[in-house]
C-alpha cells in the first residue's frame, strides 16, 4: 500500500499497523522527522494523522488543527461531486451535507500555551460507511459513501490532503494567519448560532487571531476559549 502512495515534497508515509494517530503521536514521540503522514486505509474509515515540528509557541502552532481542516476540505472538494457540501467545526468535527462525518484531534508534546512543543501531531478519522444499514437512526450522523462520494478513492483522498494541506502550511507560513482565516471563515459551521463549551454557552461569533473561539453569553459579554482546550492527552 505505502508504494502505491505519493505525497509532496517535504512529506512521506506510513502505513500504520493499527492507530494512525496512534502511531503518529508515537513516531513523533521517538523525534521522527516532521512531514510524516500516518494512515490506515480500510474498508470502513479511513485515518490520517501528520507530524509537525513547530517553531512557534503552541497557542500559534495550534493554526495546523483548521490548517489541515481547511486541507482536506479543499481536497474533498475537488474529488466529490459538486453538491457534496463540506464543513468544518471549531473543535474538528468533520461535516458532510450537514451531518457529522468524522472529525480532526490534536495533541502536543506539551500543553503551556507559551511554549514551542517539541512536536504536534494532528490526525483525522473519516466513515465510509454507516455503522449500520439503517442511517436514520442517526440522522445527524453519517459516512461519505452514505453522501454521494462512492467514486472518491481513499487512497487519493489522503494525497489530496497531504498535498493541499501543505500548500496552506506554505501560505500560513509565508503570509500570515490572514487567508487561512478567510478560508476556514468560510468552511466554519455555527457561526452567529448558540453554543456550548464545557460551563459555557451563548453565540458563536466567530474566532480571534489565534482561532480562539469568540462566545457571547446571554447577559452580552464575550468570552475567548482558547484553541488549546480541544488539545487531548497524548494517546
């Protein structure tokens, strides 16, 4: 399988016996070299998880979590048919035709928002098919074969991923945080719609330069959730 996959300069694989974000947070834990894509190919979902070596302190680093969501929408995008609708949710939720579609997980070495980590890892899991015959049990869920997308190769899928996720690496890199925004702005669901995050809940206004989530509450005052509270503990 690894053979038959072809990523970007900078970039290489790893078939990954079981976890791909597993194994990626392990590699990365054993200082692998950035640029290691992870991924399991099956029948059911598919993974993909990249290793980052950041040299910037981790509440700017955390930019790869909507960096490599704004990647593989682009690179659904170009491989589903047009009316397959894609989004994204703050905290890595994947949505495909407004149902929930797998989702994006971020770890670091560290979690002191001032500090550069030694790594980053960030990795998705995505359903091809429904856990069961009957979808609507769960109509908030689904799977992208369930969507229209039975044609979109998972092998390309993560190439197309790996590939334009570099590109906004690239452009985050040498142009600022600025057009990445207006991306993922307009991929971002639940803008101007309630929510809730742990104790709190009120509007999603949308996020500030670091992604934090901006919410206002019922009684007008905006609180900032910082992008590191969706950081998980290292698997």
């Amino acid at each position: 399988m690894s053979n038959e996959l072809t990523f970007p300069p900078l970039l290489w694989g790893e078939e990954a016996p079981d976890d791909a974000f597993v194994h990626a947070c392990m590699r990365a834990a054993m200082a692998c070299d950035a640029g290691l894509v992870s991924y399991k190919l099956g029948v059911s979902q598919i993974q993909g998880a990249l290793v980052f070596a950041p040299e910037v302190p981790l509440r700017l680093a955390m930019a790869m979590l909507p960096v490599c969501g704004v990647g593989f929408q682009n690179a659904l995008g170009a491989l589903a048919p047009p009316e397959v609708a894609v989004h994204l949710q703050w905290d890595g939720g994947i949505l495909v035709n407004g149902a929930s579609c797998g989702r994006f997980r971020i770890v670091a070495s560290n979690a002191d928002p001032e500090a550069v980590p030694d790594w980053l890892v960030v990795g998705f899991t995505l359903p091809l098919l429904p856990p069961n015959e009957d979808t609507g049990e769960t109509p908030d869920q689904t799977a992208l074969y369930a969507e229209g997308c039975a044609e979109v190769s998972p092998p390309a899928l993560l190439e197309a991923w790996a590939r334009h996720t570099l590109n906004w690496i690239t452009r985050w890199e040498h142009e600022g945080p600025r057009p990445l925004h207006a991306e993922w702005r307009g991929l971002a669901h639940g803008i101007g719609e309630p929510i809730s995050w742990g104790e709190k809940s009120g509007t999603f206004l949308g996020v500030d330069e670091d992604f934090g989530m901006l919410l206002r509450d019922d009684a007008g005052e905006t609180h900032l959730v910082p992008l590191t509270e969706v950081l998980e503990e290292t698997p």
